[in-house]
C-alpha cells in the first residue's frame, strides 16, 4: 500500500500538478509567453511530456501483468469490441466538425474565441513555418499520449483495479480532465464540454479494457483539430474547446 500511495503522489506531482497550475496562469503571463521564440515551449516541455510518459509505462512493468495493466494489450486492442469502440468515436469525433457548420453565428463566435484562447494557452501561432508547425503536432501527440496513460491507464484501469475503487477513480479522473482544461476559457461551455468528453474516453477505455480505444479516437481528433486551427479559417473549426 506504501508503494501505491508513493506513485501516486509521484504521478500527481510530477505529472498532474502542473498541469493545474498552468490552466490558472494570468493571461499577463501567457501574452508574455507568447513573446519567447517559436520552439522555446516544445523544447522546454518535451523532457517532461517524454518523462510523465517512461514514468507511467515504469510504474505500470513493476506490475505482474506489465503493460497490460494500464491497458497497453494489443491483443485486447484487436478484439471486436475494442475495434468498434475505436471506430465509433473516432466517427462520432470527427461529426463534430461537421455539425459545426450548421452552428449559429453566435455560438461561432464563442468557438473562435476559445479556439484563440487555447491556440495561446499552447503558444501555437497559425503563422508558424512549416517545420514549426511538425513540432506543434509532436508536442500534441506526446501531449495526448501521455494524458491517456495518466487519465485512463494509470488512474483508472491500474488504480481502479488495484484498490477496487474504479467508480471513485473514474469521477476523480474525469474532473481532472476538466480543471486542466481550464486555459481554454473558465466557463460552464468548456466545464461541460470537456467532462462529456472525458467521460467518453473513460467509458470506452473500461468497457474494452484497452487504452487505445481511447489514446487513437484523441489523436485522430486533435489531429484533425489543429490542422484545422493552423489553416486559420473560424468558420470552419470545430468547436475548440473540446480538444482535449
């Protein structure tokens, strides 16, 4: 038990803290931030995207089921409920986009204006080269990867199977997810948003018991998301503050 209360304190601190901290960052701080070159922040966040990712994948060999206990079972990923849960929110993700053309002028607004807020909260500009755009998607993908293995592979499936304590797990990962999030704007919209999506990638990452029914729908959708983003046309994006 003193194991598992030192990891996790170890995964709070080092993984999860400060990513609460930043989602409270002044916008002073983020306009100033904003200021530094180009590659500073992939560069200055790769060690800890790279770390928080060994650290979960670590705590997760010690186990006697190894990778699998977080989820990482390519075997359990090929089975036919997993594929379907993959494929389906991959689909119902993408739709997204879709519907958000149907979207009142209003509610347009409001996305331009959390898609600015989270373009900034990442320090990614739409008039970046190229190659600082490729870097833009690593430290994205890493990023998303490594919320996967936090959110839904170590808190949930490995804790929650651990302490038999998985529903407790799940709202307290689901939470998270939100306050993290915060960056892109500190309203209901967003709030809502974002638990409706977590609560998605925690739902199908427990009824198939594999993370990457959850980390390829996420990537798949960011993806999409930024590439949208980058190319700078509000009318069409998505609504941003579900990038997650």
């Amino acid at each position: 038990m003193s194991t598992l209360i030192f990891e996790f304190f170890t995964v709070f601190i080092l993984a999860i803290l400060p990513q609460i901290l930043s989602s409270f960052y002044p916008d002073e701080m983020r306009d100033v931030l904003s200021k530094l070159p180009g590659n500073w922040r992939f560069f200055s966040t790769l060690p800890s995207r790279i770390g928080v990712i060994l650290l979960v994948l670590y705590i997760s060999a010690s186990r006697r089921d190894d990778f699998h206990s977080i989820g990482l079972n390519f075997q359990q990923a090929a089975s036919p409920l997993a594929l379907f849960a993959t494929g389906f929110l991959t689909g119902y993700l993408l739709l997204i986009f879709v519907v958000s053309r149907l979207r009142s002028k209003k509610v347009k607004d409001q996305i331009v204006n959390v898609r600015q807020r989270t373009m900034a909260g990442l320090v990614y500009s739409p008039t970046a080269g190229v190659w600082q755009k490729l870097l833009y998607f690593i430290d994205l993908w890493l990023a998303v990867i490594g919320e996967e293995l936090v959110y839904r592979g170590y808190l949930i499936l490995l804790l929650g199977s651990q302490t038999g304590n998985l529903y407790a797990w799940m709202a307290f990962s689901a939470t998270l997810s939100v306050v993290v999030h915060l960056y892109q704007g500190r309203t209901w919209r967003v709030a809502i948003s974002h638990m409706f999506l977590a609560c998605l990638f925690i739902f199908v990452a427990v009824i198939t018991n594999s993370l990457f029914a959850a980390i390829i729908p996420h990537l798949v959708y960011n993806t999409v998301w930024l590439i949208r983003a980058l190319r700078n046309k509000p009318t069409e994006e998505a609504t941003p503050q579900e990038i997650n």
